[in-house]
C-alpha cells in the first residue's frame, strides 16, 4: 500500500513495515490477544476491503476474531494513510482504528492494539508524552532493558534519519517493553500497563476501542531513497569459528547410517539433556555412544533440583563410568529462573574432581530475559548459557526474519554486564527453529513438561535460510559455542533414518571449508538476505541466503576475486540462485530462501574452493 513518499504491507489485519525511502518508521501495527498464560490466540480475518485510491491514500477496513477454549473476541479493523504537503516538506498521516467486544467473559493477559519500533532506533533519543500532558525526553534502550523503559504513555516523538514521527494512542493508557529480551528483533508499546495487574477478565460484551495515528513529517532534504541490495566484505576478520554442536534426545542408539552423516558436519560438541530428577541415564549412556562414534565431547545441561551437591556426585559418577569426555557442564536449577552462583560454585567443586580443567557454567531454560533480571557478577562462573529461539511472541515467517536482529544485542548486552572478553564464555543453546513453550510465562514454575512441537519449516528451505543466519550472527558476535538443532529428529540436521534435511546442507559447507577466520559480511537489507564470510589462507567463500519471499538481485562487494558460485539449496520455488557477471560487478539472483556458496579468492590468484 502507497501514501506518497510511505509504503507499507498489509498483512491479515497488521499493518507492516511503514517505509519512507529506506528508513522504516514503524515495523508493526497489529491488535494482539493474549490467554491468562500469555498463550497469543491469533486471528482469523475476513471481509477485507482494500483501496488504493491515486498514489496518495489508500483505506483498508476488515472483520477479525480471535477464538481459543476460553478465549472469543470479535472487532472491526480501519486504516487510513493520506499525504499531504506540508510546511518545510511532506506529510502523511496514517490511521490504525480497531473496535471489539468480548463474546463472552474470558481471561486476558492483553488485549487490545500493539505498536512495534524498529531496532534502527536503538539509542536514537525520543519525546515521550504522558497521560496528564507532561513530557520527558528518553533514549529507546542500547543494551536489552530488563524494565519497561516508556510508562504512561499517551504518545511518542521519534525521529530516522530526514523524518519524524509521532504515534499517538487513544482508548487507555500505554507502555513499551523492550521485546529483545523475549528474542524479538523490536520494542513494543502496548496496553494495559503491567503495573495494573494480569491476568485480568473481559466481561461479557465489554467493548474494547483503541485508536493509532502516526504522523510522518519529511523535511525538505527528504529521506535516502531505496537502495541497491549488496552483501559486503571489507576484510575484516571477526575470529575463529566457534564451536558448532547439535542436541542429542532420547534412547536410541546412534546408527551406522547417520553416524556417517554427522561425521561429515565435524561438530564439536553433542550436547545432552540430563534432568537428575527423573530417568536420565539411559539417555545420557545414548548420548555418550553417540559421541563416542562422533568422536566427539559432551556438552553437558545438569536439570537438578533440590540437594545439588548429591545431584552432581550422581552425574560425575555416571560420566565416568561411561569414560566420555566433557567439554562443559551447565547448571539449570529447576524452577529457578537462572541457575544460582551458589549452585554452579557447588557443582564445580564437585565436577572439577573428575574433570578438573572443564568449565562448569550456570543457565536458563527460559528466555534471554531471564538471565537479564537476574545476571551473575562478573567472574563468578565459568560460562554463562541461555537458548534462543525465534517464535515467542509470533510463528509468521516475517517475524522469524526480523527477530533475527536481536540475537546480536543479546550478546552485546551480556558483554556489558559480564565485562570485557566474556562473550568467549557464552555457551547459546539449544538455539532452536520451533517454538518451546515459556517455563516461565505467568502462572509457570519452569517445571512443567510441556510437549514441544517440531516446526515444518525445520525441512524447507526457510529453515536452511534461517541456519545462514543464525551461524553468522554468533560467529560473527564471537561466542563460545553454539548448540544449534537436534542431531536427529523433527527438530535435527536430518530425520531419525539420516535423511538430511536441507539445512544439513548449510553445516556440511561450513565443515567443508574448514576456515580458520570468520570474515565480518555487512547486509544493505538485513530482512531480506544475508552472508557468512569465512576465510582459510588465500581463500574465502560467502554463503549467502535469501531471508525473503521475493527474489532478489544481490550486488557482491568484496576485495577478493568472485571465483564462482555454487547452489548449497534451492529455493522454495526450487530454482536455484546463480552469480552474474558484468564489467566487474558481481550479482546474485537469490530466489525465495535459497542458499548459495559464492566463492572468493585474493585478488591476482586463480581458482576457487
């Protein structure tokens, strides 16, 4: 949808991306409807009724409901944009109006309309108004803010480069959470404030009526307008490649058959789920066969609860007795949000007697956000680990895209609190495609043993995309280790046979290469494609990824020699990208979501890979 110089998606009900050249003013404009456990019902959307009339306005009005065992709310949608001409320049008004009603009683923990800010804000300053009037200026957050950092809310000033903004609220009062903390690549503003009390009920016919309005001034100088898409390397070298493992679940032994193709992904690590308090021996003696086979060190979680001292003589115990090397143990206490100091200096002092030179870390089985309200001091443990994934709060395959950019300030802001040089001591894992249930969401004691349900993109091409991003982000932020996927199963590199999955393909050319450096690779999209830059001696090689549903046309920008390129996966249209070449300039065509190998060697050299 066009309004003048603004752009913007409608997308079942939510109004997306609102673009001006290429700064995004708003990313999200959506109703959310959340159960008494935090549980999104999302919506079923009808009666969609779209004008574009002329390239200065356009109006979109439409029916939803949002139905789930207790949950039934019906509203009415309405959105405006109209430019203008304004003193000094341009301007556009766009208008977000919802009206509902409960159909009957239920739970809520929120109801009502959303308003998410892009992550270019992040430590730009804005104008906050407040209910009675009074105004403060403030900062949106640089590292992740455990706290609300905006309350009171009646409306917002913000400012991108060569425009303004300001997003107005009506119906109730409003507040902005910082959304990286749940993996979410934003900062939302939402009613009700949490302050006011949650759950809360919607009565029986109880009418819910909020209003937006985001009023965009462009000065005279206006704003840049689109530019081309490139993938760019400068040269400069990040660090080795951290160390890369997957999960191992249940049972069953390792077949000869998958062994061999696990083999081929030269992990470092298999990582093992042991919950001390139920049976975890036979799944850690599997665990311990497998990586035997690999040839590879456990990663090894500790679930404990209660006598954590007696816990940990029980693993060592076991560990030794099946004569498989450890590379890192982390303690989960459970029903604690993170893993106390106390616990983790307890386990070390008895693990360090069978393995006296391994680190013994303490981590979260919740959210980032977890470990950032409760943060160790500095030093006191060896390692720090949490897991991430990217569906929390939405399951669409754009908000898997944007949430993507939170990963990087959720290292940046453990980096701040843990001191210089303790990223190394990161341990991320399990970083997973689907969905885990939040141990920790209201009325949660992070103990229940909530089923997790693999995501079918985990087999498509998206999901090989996503693993693009994943590996660049923490390879390029420099971690410790990485504990991506399950070896096998619905949530693995391949299925329980040892058919490979297609972003097997991602991890096989990671190993192939074998680099020694991971080359820092810059993005002008990051919601639409992506690279990994690795380099070994004379030679580098970027695997470069469509993060988008259209194709795309990618300029390479690099001071090495484009050598070739190679398919890692075809896209979900099953084309493959290919490299063009013209009068030196270097050109990807990426279809939707597929992944390409782009060889590189220094200038004046001969060959690829």
């Amino acid at each position: 949808m066009v309004a003048g110089p603004l752009r913007a998606l409608f997308d079942g009900g939510d109004l997306r991306y609102l673009r001006v050249g290429d700064e995004e003013v708003v990313r999200r404009i959506y109703v959310g409807v959340r159960d008494g456990r935090w549980g999104t019902v999302k919506p079923r959307v009808t009666d969609v009724r779209a004008e574009q009339a002329g390239p200065d306005w356009f109006e979109v009005s439409f029916a939803a409901e949002h139905v789930r065992d207790e949950v039934n709310f019906a509203w009415r949608g309405r959105i405006e944009a109209r430019a203008e001409r304004a003193a000094g320049g341009e301007a556009v008004v766009v208008t977000y109006e919802m009206d509902g009603f409960a159909r009957r009683a239920f739970e809520t923990n929120r109801t009502g309309v959303c308003v998410l800010h892009p992550l270019d804000l992040t430590g730009t300053p804005c104008m906050i108004e407040h209910s009675d009037g009074t105004r403060d200026e403030a900062r949106f957050p640089l590292e992740i803010d455990p706290n609300p950092p905006f309350t009171n809310i009646r409306a917002i000033d913000q400012g991108v480069a060569g425009a303004t903004a300001r997003i107005e609220f009506e119906g109730e009062v409003f507040e902005t959470e910082d959304q990286r903390n749940w993996g979410d690549g934003s900062y939302k503003t939402y009613c009700r404030p949490l302050a006011n009390g949650f759950p809360y009920w919607l009565g029986a016919g109880e009418r819910v009526r909020h209003r937006v309005v985001v009023r965009v001034g462009i000065g005279g100088t206006g704003v840049r307008r689109e530019r081309p898409a490139w993938l760019g390397l400068n040269g400069a070298e990040m660090g080795p490649l951290p160390g890369i493992g997957t999960r191992w679940q249940g049972r069953a032994l390792l077949g000869e058959r998958q062994a061999e193709r696990a083999r081929e992904l030269r992990l470092a690590h298999l990582r093992v789920e042991a919950r001390l308090s139920g049976e975890w021996k036979a799944e850690l003696a599997a665990a311990a066969d497998a990586a035997r086979r690999l040839e590879l060190p456990l990663e090894v979680a500790a679930h404990v609860a209660g006598d954590v001292e007696g816990a940990m003589r029980m693993l060592a115990d076991e560990v030794a007795r099946l004569g498989v090397p450890v590379c890192r143990w982390i303690v989960y206490e459970d029903g604690r949000p993170m893993a106390s100091e106390r616990a983790v200096a307890v386990a070390k002092s008895v693990l360090e007697r069978v393995s006296p030179a391994v680190p013994v870390g303490g981590g979260t089985v919740g959210n980032f956000t977890e470990l950032n309200r409760d943060r160790p001091a500095a030093g006191a443990i060896d390692l720090v680990a949490y897991p991430y994934n990217p569906q929390v709060h939405a399951t669409d395959d754009l908000s898997i895209v944007e949430n993507l950019q939170a990963i990087e300030w959720a290292v940046i802001t453990v980096g701040r609190f843990l001191g210089p040089g303790s990223t190394a001591k990161l341990a991320i894992g399990p970083v997973l495609l689907h969905r885990r249930p939040d141990p920790f969401a209201k009325g949660k004691s992070g103990q229940e043993a909530e089923a997790e349900r693999a995501d079918p993109r985990q087999r498509s091409a998206f999901g090989a995309a996503w693993t693009v991003a994943v590996l660049k982000h923490y390879a390029e932020l420099q971690v410790g280790s990485v504990s991506l996927f399950d070896l096998l199963g619905p949530a693995g590199v391949m299925d329980e046979e040892g058919e490979a999955y297609p972003l097997y393909r991602v991890f096989a050319e990671v190993a192939a290469f074998a680099p020694e450096q991971v080359l820092l690779c810059l993005q002008a999209e990051p919601l639409r494609h992506v690279g990994l830059a690795l380099r070994r001696k004379d030679r580098a090689c970027l695997i470069a990824a469509s993060l988008h549903w259209e194709e795309t046309q990618v300029e390479i920008r690099t001071p090495y020699r484009v050598a070739g390129c190679v398919s890692v996966v075809a896209g979900l249209d099953g084309r493959e990208g290919d490299l063009s070449t013209d009068g030196g300039m270097s050109e990807l065509r990426l279809p939707p979501y597929a992944v390409v190998r782009v060889d590189l060697v220094d200038a004046g050299e001969e060959g690829g890979r």
